[in-house]
C-alpha cells in the first residue's frame, strides 16, 4: 500500500518498571529474544508500505531508551533502507537513568535531532510517590550526556499531584527552566488524555495559569494546552496530529491517519497486545483493534476540536479550503453558542478557544462534532 504522509511515529512498548499511574500499555520486558522479535516485526510492518518519505519521525513508548542500542543499531539501519527522510525533525523518547553513552552514539549516527525525556518531577519524595524508579541524581547524570548544542531538549512534568504542594511544583519548574530546554510540556496528573490514570479530583486551573505564566517570563510560550517552547520550537512532529495532517504509526498501539489507496481517509490503531501483534504482521494479517473512515463532516469537525487544543486556535477559511467544504450549519450554530458563552472567539474567522473553554476542551468538543 502506498501512503503518502509526512510523520511516521513508531512504537517502543518496553518499560524497565511499570509506573503506578500510568495507564499506557507497556510491557516490562527483559527477554532480549522478545525484544529483538518485536523490532524484526517493526521492519515487516514498514515493508508492507511502499514510497514512504518523512519529514518528521518519532520514537515513542515505553521507553525506547531503555532498548540495548545494539538492537536500536540494527532497527535503525534496515529502517532507513525502506524510508526516505527529510532530516527535518526527529526525536526519541527517553527516561532518566535508562541509557548510557552507547545509546547516545547510536542516536548520533542516525541524526536524531530532538529528545524527550520524562523527568517528572526533580524532588526525590515526588518520585517516589509517583512511583518513578529514577532518582534526581539519575536525571542530572543523564543529562549530562545530552549535548544541547546538537539536540532539542523537551522534559516533560507533571504537575497537580495529590498531596503535593505548589511550592514543590514550582522548584521543579523553576530547575527545570534552569537545565534550559527548548520545550517543555506539564501534563497534569489528572488528566486522563495525558496517560495518567483520572481520579475524582478537579483540576486545578490556578495553579497551571501560575505555572504558565512562570514559563512565560522565562521564555517558554504556550503554543498547546499542556507545551511550552521557545521561539520556533514547537514539536513539528505533535503539530501533525494538532493539524488533522496525516501521519502513520507502526508498532503496538500505534495510530495511523491517512489517505488509503481508495482515496478514502482512515484512521485505526493496532492492537496494544505485542503477541498479537507480532503474529499478526508474521500472518500478513490485520493487526489493528479500531478502524475508521472518516468523511468530510468528521474531519472538518475533528480539525476545529484538534484546532482549539492550540494556542492561535484555528482559521475557519483554512479549515473549508482544506476540505472543500463549507462548516455545516449546525457545528456554525454551535459555535456561535459558546461564543455567546464566553468560551469561544472568533476574530477574522479564526477561532480561539478561551481561558474559560480551554478549562472545559472535552466538554466543548462534542458540540462540534
Ligand atoms: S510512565 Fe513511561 S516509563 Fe512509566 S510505565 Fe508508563 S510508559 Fe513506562
């Protein structure tokens, strides 16, 4: 099948330690055999594509750091047998503690340009208590192997967590700043779009209005609701799911959004479960758990929902060029509504959500669909 898109995200779903609160599937796997069987699997799946060139990759999970970089070594260089790549974005998820020079040597062969790394928290007793199995030492070691001249340097936290107080928050802000990172994104612990199991407690808006405001006087623009970067740093690579644009996703769990060779837009999501999985693409059969063809209507409003999730919102006109449709009546209906409500602008045509609608995005979501 020929898929013409410009990200490719690839699934690494091996963790050395299941965190308590993470509601992700990944496997605490040490059987190199399992691990080596997985990434072959990778590499057929690739196969089964054809003209494939990217200008953005991602390595997500899991915890692709934690793979022994001989195996990355291996993946990597039968990957870009099969693919073109622009260059121009490509980042690797890592974890504190879990890689060592020879994982940075084989990032550096490929050109990885860009790593996130889930420091979560820089006090000992919070990571403790988010049950993390790296301590602060582990983040500052391992940072000390990032060359900030050659990488974009996200860090993701996590703020809002129980028993935590905002002053432990904020001195992990405040380090976080100092490490000097070109992106950050604080996800709150509540919220379940994050990964992070939800429970009953509101989130809480004041404390990330502070925390946003401290990565403004710092250099860091919110440009989405949970990322912060400085100028021009923004993650090209999420901007591709923000933006509706196509992207495929090979791996475990992986989601994929395209044009098919009927010229119909799917989208669906391999199955989590790696056995599955990897006798499924050994079989040459269908490996994913959900599929969908999404017509005009359902891009359209998918494209205004992804669209508020950013900072500048999204330009209506755009949105009706792209498709060559106009908004249906009743979504503009709607959105007319909550702008009455105070939680919507619309300026020039474009459409920002506000303070109080970006507090309510899920709420708000399904009255444009
Ligand atoms: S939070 Fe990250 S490291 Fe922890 S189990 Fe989930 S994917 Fe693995």
């Amino acid at each position: 099948m020929i898929v013409a898109v410009k990200g490719l995200y690839i699934h690494i779903p091996f963790c050395d330690t299941k965190c308590p609160y993470c509601s992700f599937y990944s496997y605490i796997e040490k059987d190199e055999t399992i691990i080596d069987k997985y990434f072959n699997t990778l590499i057929k799946e690739i196969k089964s594509y054809s003209n494939l060139y990217f200008d953005s990759i991602y390595i997500g999970g899991g915890t692709p750091s934690s793979v022994n970089p001989k195996i990355l070594d291996r993946f990597f260089n039968s990957l870009f047998k099969l693919i073109k790549f622009s260059g121009e974005e490509f980042t690797i998820e890592v974890n504190p503690g879990s890689f060592t020079k020879d994982f940075i040597d084989v990032i550096d062969i490929y050109n990885i340009n860009r790593v996130s790394m889930g420091v979560q928290s820089l006090d000992n007793n919070v990571l403790k208590l988010l049950g993390r199995n790296h301590k602060v030492t582990d983040i500052y070691k391992s940072l000390e192997l990032i060359d900030l001249d050659k990488y974009r340097l996200n860090l993701d936290m996590i703020y809002d967590i129980p028993t935590v107080e905002d002053n432990i928050i904020f001195d992990t802000l405040d380090d976080i700043v100092k490490i000097n990172p070109s992106h950050i994104s604080a996800y709150s612990y509540q919220h379940e779009d994050t990964g992070y199991l939800a429970n009953s407690v509101d989130l809480d808006k004041t404390l990330f209005k502070d925390i946003e405001n401290r990565l403004h006087e710092n250099g860091y623009n919110k440009y989405e609701v949970s990322n912060f970067s400085k100028k021009s740093m923004e993650s090209k690579h999420n901007m591709i799911y923000w933006n509706m644009n196509e992207y495929l996703g090979i791996g475990s769990s992986a989601s994929s959004m395209y044009h098919n060779d009927s010229n119909i837009r799917v989208r669906y999501t391999n199955t989590a479960d790696i056995d599955k999985y990897i006798n499924g693409v050994e079989n040459s059969d269908k490996v994913f758990d959900e599929y969908e063809e999404l017509d005009i209507d359902k891009q359209i409003s998918e494209s205004l929902i992804f669209g508020l999730r950013l900072k500048n919102g999204i330009d209506l006109n755009d949105v009706e060029s792209k498709y060559s449709k106009a908004i249906s009546e009743s979504v503009l209906k709607n959105i007319n509504i909550l702008i009455t409500k105070g939680l919507l602008t619309c300026q020039k045509k474009r459409l920002v959500a506000t303070e109080r609608g970006t507090e309510v995005l899920d709420t708000l979501s399904l009255y444009l669909l």
